[in-house]
C-alpha cells in the first residue's frame, strides 16, 4: 500500500519504518525537509492518492491538521493514533472525554474521509510486529465505516496484532482513557513495552 | 478472611459463591430476607468487623450506599466494584467521567474508609478464579492507601489474577471507560467471557 504519515515525532518515524520493513510504500507528511533518513513530502501531496493515511501528530494539534487537509482527505481511510493528552497538570490527563473524545472531533473536522481510531493504547515502539511473550496483544478499534475498519485490521493482522473491533468512532471516548491506563503503568513502573491483550474462551 | 458484600445482584453473589470456595467467611449485606443460599445480614451488620468489605451494588446506588453506611465502615478497605453505567440512552454510556469517576465519589463519601478500585473491568463470571486461554488475566487497581491495595492485591493474587496497580482512586477516571470497553465487545460479539492482560516483557 502506498501510505502516508502525518506527523514526524517517535509515533509517524516508528510507523514508518516498521510498515516500510513490510513492504508499504511510506511516506512522512511535513514541512520539514528532512525526518532522518525517511522519505518525506508535503502534507498535501503524500496523502493525495494515499490508500491509507495515518494522522500521528500531537493531540493538541489533531484536528487543525486534518481541517486544513480536509480536501486532500476527502474519501480516504484515516488512522487515527492520537490521544488527547494533557501534562499541564504535572500528572498526564485527558483533554476531551466522556461525552465527547479527540477520535470524534476528528472525524466531524473530516466527515468526507473514513477515520479508524486505533494504535492508541499501546506505544510507537510496539506498534509494528510487537514481540511480547503470552502475545499477541490485542489493538481496540473504531469507526463507523465497516470497509474501512477492514482494511486496518488487514494491515494489523499482518503485522502481528490481534484485533477488537469495539464498534464506530464514538468508542474513542473509551479507547482513549484506555491510553492513560497504559501511561500511568508505565510511569509507575518505568516501563514502556507493556501492551494490553483481550483473552477470550 | 471475614468479607462483607454490599450488593445481592449478580456481582455480588458470584463474588460471595467465589470466595467462599477460597474459605472465606463471606456474608451479603442486604435488606432482603434471603439472597439464594446465601449468608446475608443487615448492611451495618456485615460490614462491622470485616476484614474486607465489597461495594457491588448498582452504580447509581453507590454513592447512596456507602453514605449510609459511613461510620461502620470506617478505617475498612472497601473495594469499589461499581461502574457509572448509564442504559437510558439505548446503549451504554458512563453517568459521570473525565474529570470526575465514581470511585472518587465513592473515597469522597466515605473518607474515613480506604477504597481500592478493582474488579470493575470484567464480568462477574470471572471475578474469582478466571479460567481463560492465555491467562492469567490482568486486573487493574488503583486506591490511595498502599495497605487497602496489598490486601486487594493478595486476594487477587490467591484467585487467579495477576494485578496492575495503575496509582490513586482518580484512576477510577480510566478504569471505568474500560469496562465500556469490555461491555461493548461482549454487546458486539456476544460473548461476556473475555477479560484484559496486561503483557508485559
């Protein structure tokens, strides 16, 4: 598949290089020239005629990104891998939830466009072929287009994850507390390869 | 251990069938004269002088609860089981969140007491002994008193799971979207036997 990555911090570089190492035509969407030694372009033009986008950028800066993309996305499946952090507080929180999440906000910036929450509750260093004993861990997901949903859990079946559909887009307001969990284990146990798996009979 | 249980529903009758299996002097606090076959007594009664008390009652009553009972249950763990489940809307959404959770509603009712949230991410089906594929599954905890959560812990330890302490009550704020999470699943799929692990390396 030919890809595109917006964003160029750990998340869009890990992606790109494991999906790259599967054989995915990848490229980072920025207005830098350079991301280290990964293939780049302008925002714009990597996702125009991308068959899958990935919208990796800060939480912050989820929905300005995709509104000012609106058109180059217009009928295209986006990942979205955000979270709605906020470390103002000293301690990590949310900034949208309950009644609303950052996968929804995302999705009304960009109602021509299919957007798939997913790769938001593990970290970028095991997104691609996590290897982690008692595996595979388990990526939560949702959105309200089945297709593209499917085409997602394609490329996560491939890459080494089991996958659990929770439903459409609005399951956001549970995957990205879902984040936090994950977070708040990590800083209380100084670990960051640590990923959730959903056991089944 | 002596355990009271606050709640005759579905919860708290597999918690008091699962634990006492495990030798525990359990008892359901409860208005009713009978709950099955169960040990019951008045709610005051049950909880005074318990190693460990449950709160597994409905969600919208436990605040209410715990209120009522504020001075038998002080200097007690309490272990909030509860989950801000709201069906009004057709499906399932959480009454209260994000910057607020019903196991810090529970603390704040009940100051004198030490709550420990857990056993809210998976059904009652699992609660003592989960048999699963692949496990042990993970429980998630969190509380403000390093002692309550030992003893939670221990138990856990001793019923088949392994535990994930994420830090203080207000993790309750991320907790309780992930038993939307698992509610979801089973609602989509139809199955209610599947629960979280944490893996780890």
């Amino acid at each position: 598949m030919r890809i595109g990555i917006l964003g160029s911090g750990e998340v869009g570089r890990s992606l790109a290089r494991g999906l790259a190492r599967h054989g995915h035509d990848v490229r980072i969407g920025t207005r830098q020239e350079r991301v280290e030694d990964l293939p780049v372009g302008a925002p714009a033009e990597v996702v125009t005629g991308a068959d899958l986008v990935f919208l990796s950028v800060l939480g912050t800066a989820a929905v300005d990104v995709v509104t000012s993309l609106r058109e180059p996305l217009a009928g295209q499946v986006v990942v979205d891998t955000t979270n709605p952090l906020d470390f103002s507080a000293g301690r990590p929180e949310l900034f949208v939830g309950h009644t609303d999440s950052l996968g929804e906000q995302v999705q009304r910036a960009i109602p021509d466009s299919f957007v798939v929450k997913a790769y938001n509750t593990v970290g970028n260093a095991l997104m691609v072929d996590p290897d982690l004993p008692a595996g595979p861990p388990s990526m939560f997901i949702g959105g309200d287009d089945d297709a593209a949903k499917t085409v997602v859990s394609d490329l996560l079946g491939a890459t080494g994850w089991d996958v659990a559909d929770l439903g459409g887009i609005e399951v956001s307001r549970y995957l990205e507390p879902m984040c936090l969990a994950w977070v708040l284990y990590g800083a209380r146990y100084g670990t960051w390869d640590h990923a959730f798996r959903l056991l089944r009979r």
